[in-house]
C-alpha cells in the first residue's frame, strides 16, 4: 500500500476473530494487518439477494475512529459526515462482515451545536459516542425484518449535554472506570448517571492547553493512575 500520509494518528482495533488490526487516520481510509503487512480493506462484493435487500457497499470516507462493539466494527469521523457513526452489517446468512458497510448503515448524532464526533469508546456492554461537550450512548435495539433480511439495530441515549471528550486517546479505563479529558477538565464515569469532574485541584494547568492541540491529547494508564499528556 502507499505511505500514509504525514503526521497523521493512526487508530487500531484489535479484531478478535479475524486474528488481525484495523485502522484508521482520517486520512487513507479503512486498512488493516496482520502484524507483518498492512494493505487496504477490500469492500465486500455483495451477492444479487444482498443487493437487493441490504444494499451495495459502501466505506465511509476516510473515517478517524474505529472501535469493536457488539460483533461489529464501527467507524466514525467520516470526512464531511463528522457526526456520523457508521457500524459494518450482516451477509445474508446473518454474519457479521468487516468489510460490509452500507449507505444506511449508520447513526448520526444531534448536531445542534456543530460539534463532530471526537471519540467512540464501548465500556460495559455498551458504546459511547463523544463530542466535545456531549456524551451519548449506543445500546443493541431489537432487530428489523427487511424482507427476509433481519437488519441490526441500535438505539441512541444522551449520558451528557455538557461534558465530552477532546481526544479519542485521552479515553481511558481506570480501576472499572472512564476517564477522560473534556474542554474544562477531566472527567470520570462509572457507568451510571453522568460523568463528574474529579480535576479540580490542577484545573489552571489544563485549561492552559492550546485549543488547537485538542486533538492530541493523549491518556494512558500507569501503576492504575491515569497519566495524561497535553501539547500546550
């Protein structure tokens, strides 16, 4: 495959049958391998039942985030579609395809404030879904009959109208919890209720961050502390 473009965040999840990554950067598409080589996912070419009752396939463009919930991948921060959440459908038969994205096989989030989709992150059976300043949640729906195709379907909470996360990689699980990074702190969830805000004591250095760098702020977990890096 070509050099993937300069200096941009690759994202990988680790797919548990497929016994290979996936990944994204917003900016080459939707890749995968195998440790050794890395080549671009081939869309699946649907049979003529599969068309006429699932649809053709169809990639998201150059999507930023990827994830694995609910015997799905899913892929979000689609070029010119940002506050879209797209998961790959089933065949036919009823199995799961890495490969098989559809025109429909989507969910949007409001965009009521213009915010796009900064990180999507499944913890405890479910999937959240952030923004900069909102926090939603994306649980399994009973499935739809289309014809003789039985389609998945999700449904679509609000956890938070004013809490979110800046960065994808500032999303981290500690000691059974969340947490993350948001415009005015850092913040922890539990599951329940809405996140709480547990950075009051350092709020001064963080707000200090250059709005512009969001984006590359970075978490991660050492001696089960959360230990976060921030570009001023």
């Amino acid at each position: 495959m070509k050099a993937l473009s300069f200096n941009s965040q690759l994202e990988f999840v680790a797919h548990p049958i497929l016994q290979k990554s996936l990944f994204v950067n917003g900016a080459n598409g939707y890749m995968e391998t195998d440790g050794r080589f890395a080549s671009f996912v081939e869309p699946y070419e649907p049979i003529e039942e599969e068309l006429t009752e699932i649809g053709t396939c169809v990639f998201p463009a150059m999507p930023k985030y990827i994830t694995f919930y609910a015997n799905r991948v899913w892929l979000a921060g689609e070029m010119g579609r940002r506050g879209r959440v797209y998961f790959n459908v089933d065949d036919i038969s009823g199995n799961s395809l890495y490969n098989y994205f559809t025109a429909w096989s989507w969910i949007g989030i409001p965009t009521v404030r213009g915010e796009e989709v900064t990180a999507i992150v499944p913890f405890k059976d479910t999937l959240y879904v952030f923004t900069n300043t909102t926090m939603r949640s994306i649980d399994e729906d009973e499935p739809i009959e289309i014809g003789g195709y039985i389609a998945p379907a999700f449904r679509m909470s609000l956890i938070s109208n004013n809490a979110g996360a800046v960065s994808q990689r500032s999303v981290k699980l500690v000691n059974d919890r969340l947490i993350f990074m948001g415009i005015d702190g850092v913040y922890m969830f539990d599951g329940t209720g809405s996140p709480y805000k547990v950075s009051q004591r350092i709020e001064p250095d963080l707000l200090n961050v250059n709005r512009q760098n969001w984006e590359s702020v970075c978490g991660s977990v050492w001696d089960r502390k959360y230990v976060l890096s921030l570009s001023r």
